[in-house]
C-alpha cells in the first residue's frame, strides 16, 4: 500500500512540474546599453590654454560597439586653493564626482561639427583659456571631468576627475635657426636657462602641426632625421616644464633640397662561377633607389652594365676571364650618385 502511495506522489509531483513549465514567466526588463566610463582623460597647459585629452568613446559597458554616440560633454568645476585633495585617493572617486554633477558646470558640448573637429585620430581634444590670475596670487584649481551621451539620452559615468592647478606660462625660446645637412635639419635656438624643449613641425603652413620631438628634450638643439627631402617644411618650438608648454616660438620656413647622395651600398661580394659572377650587396637605405654596376678588366676602361637596376642580386652572365673588378653606386630619384662600392673576382682557368 505504501509503495502506490509513492507512486502516486511521484506522479503527482511530475504533472506539476510539467504544469508549471507550460508556464510564461513574467518578461525581464531589458538590459540598459551604458557607455563606457573614460579613464584616461589628462591635460597639458599650452600657453594660456589647458588641453584636455582622452580617447574616443567606441564601446558600451557591455563591450558591445557604442554606435549611436550623440555628443560628448565636458564638465568643469573651480576649487579654492588648498582643496586640490578633496576626496583624494581611490575610495574619494564617487565623492569626486557628486562634486562634479552638483556644483561643476557643463562647459562644452561636443556634437556634430564640433565633435568632428575635436576628433585626433582615436582621441578627442578640447582646450580651454585660463583666466589671468594676479602675479604671486595662488590660482584655484580646476577639475575636469567628461563623459559620454547617447541619441536616446542615455549618458555614461564620469569619467576619471583631473585636478589642474595652472601653472606659470615658460618664457618663449627665440632665435630658432635651421641648417639642411645630409642626414636632416639641424635647429637650434637661444637656451632658456631652467626649461626643456618640444619641437613642432608641419608641411605647409595650412597643416596643422605635429611634435616631432621628444617632449621635454634638454638642449636647445635638435635634427630632425625624419624630414623628406626635395619639400619645404616649417617649424617652431616651444619651451616646456612640469606639462606647461610655452606660447610657440617664430614659425620659421625650410627648404629642404634633395641634393644629397645616398648612402654607398655595403657588404658588396663578388662571388665567381664557371662562366659567371654573381654580385651581392646590401641595400642603400634611402627610399627610390636604384643602381649602376660596372665592371672593368684590370686598369682597362669601366663597362657600364645597368643604368637603374632595382634589386641588390646581379649576375655577369659574360664575364672576360681573369682579373676583374666590379662598382655599384645607388642612385636616387632626384639622380643623386653614392660613392661606389667595389669588389674583384677572378675568373677562367
């Protein structure tokens, strides 16, 4: 009797599982897409002006792609000196931000045209004027903070707060002269006792202008060994300290004439065969390139077997027999000639 009652149970128990089953449960809410929350926003003072920077915002918090960014905000918020440690440290971050939503001002809107234009790549950039403080006077500092908005209004956290305490603008270095040589524009400038330097160059004067240096180089030199030649490029430079750059010096406009040979090939081996030498170089490393080879049979005259060979393997399918010597010269694409590189073999009997 006891076993039917067990019986009975278990199949009462599955019909209501099964009942239970059929069942709708009740629909979940959906997932709310965030943007993601900026981190790495820092600054630089350029002048008079402080320069914010931070990536582009691409994701949502989900990792999904953030494809429908409307625009993005920059918030700002003036603190009285000697609060530049208000809620410092990694447990003051929510701190940092309440202060930021509930007495900051919204300051900029990045949308459209304006977006586009604050977009570098894969940063965005926003800078704003400091207000002039009286000498000797302690300038509150700024915190900034920004973050991100979607087209149905959905915004993302703030991002990291900066704390900028604006510092003193460095003098402008004058003088700044420039020197075409082979291996590229040799500036100098009048030394600014104290600073470091950070050179800036363009391609024309309508380009905008990009660090060729390292920042914060320490003498009042440098070559510039990446400039093209055969173009005019333009420059200036600024002096730099404590992430305070100083107002640009005069720009300052640089032929730059391509009329400086390449480097000579190297490793230059003449290597003979029956009936045949083979000849083997390293390349010139200047782009465009091209090579002469030549040949000549004792003191005799130079045979001149390519005009504008382009790989670094040839082979003398007719060579005379005996003593023979062998010249390439890398040529560039403003015809400019190397010195020549030789090598001897020796061939026949």
């Amino acid at each position: 009797m006891s076993h039917r009652r067990a019986l009975h149970a278990a199949v009462v128990a599955a019909l209501a599982l099964a009942a239970a089953c059929g069942r709708k449960a009740a629909p979940l809410p959906p997932i709310l897409q965030v943007p993601e929350t900026t981190t790495d926003l820092t600054a630089y003072q350029d002048g008079n002006e402080v320069v914010l920077n931070w990536s582009y915002p691409q994701l949502m918090r989900s990792g999904a792609p953030l494809t429908d960014l409307e625009r993005v905000e920059v918030w700002r918020l003036e603190a009285p000196a000697g609060q530049e440690q208000v809620g410092a440290g990694p447990a003051g971050d929510e701190l940092r931000r309440q202060l930021m939503l509930g007495r900051g001002k919204l300051v900029a809107r990045l949308e459209g045209a304006s977006l586009e234009a604050a977009t570098h790549g894969s940063n965005l950039t926003y800078r704003e004027t400091l207000p002039s403080y009286p000498a000797g006077s302690s300038p509150p500092s700024v915190w900034f903070a920004v973050r991100s908005r979607r087209k149905d209004g959905t915004p993302s956290a703030l991002s990291n707060i900066l704390v900028w305490q604006p510092r003193p603008i460095p003098p402008t270095p004058l003088g700044l002269t420039a020197k075409p040589e082979k291996d590229g524009i040799a500036l100098a400038w009048e030394p600014v006792k104290g600073f470091t330097y950070v050179v800036e160059r363009r391609p024309s004067q309508v380009a905008p202008w990009t660090v060729v240096s390292p920042i914060g180089i320490d003498a009042p030199s440098f070559l510039d060994a990446t400039a093209t030649q055969g173009q005019t490029w333009w420059y200036r430079v600024r002096s730099f300290l404590n992430l305070a750059a100083s107002a640009p010096s005069t720009e300052l406009e640089v032929p730059y004439p391509d009329v400086y040979p390449p480097a000579p090939v190297t490793s230059l081996l003449c290597l003979p065969e029956p009936g045949l030498v083979h000849l083997r170089w390293d390349a010139s490393p200047k782009a465009g390139v091209r090579y002469k080879i030549f040949r000549r049979q004792g003191k005799g005259p130079w045979d001149h077997l390519e005009e504008a060979f382009t790989g670094t393997e040839y082979t003398d399918t007719h060579p005379p027999e005996g003593a023979i010597e062998y010249a390439v010269k890398a040529v560039d694409a403003a015809g400019n000639q190397s010195d020549a590189a030789y090598c001897t073999a020796r061939t026949g009997p």
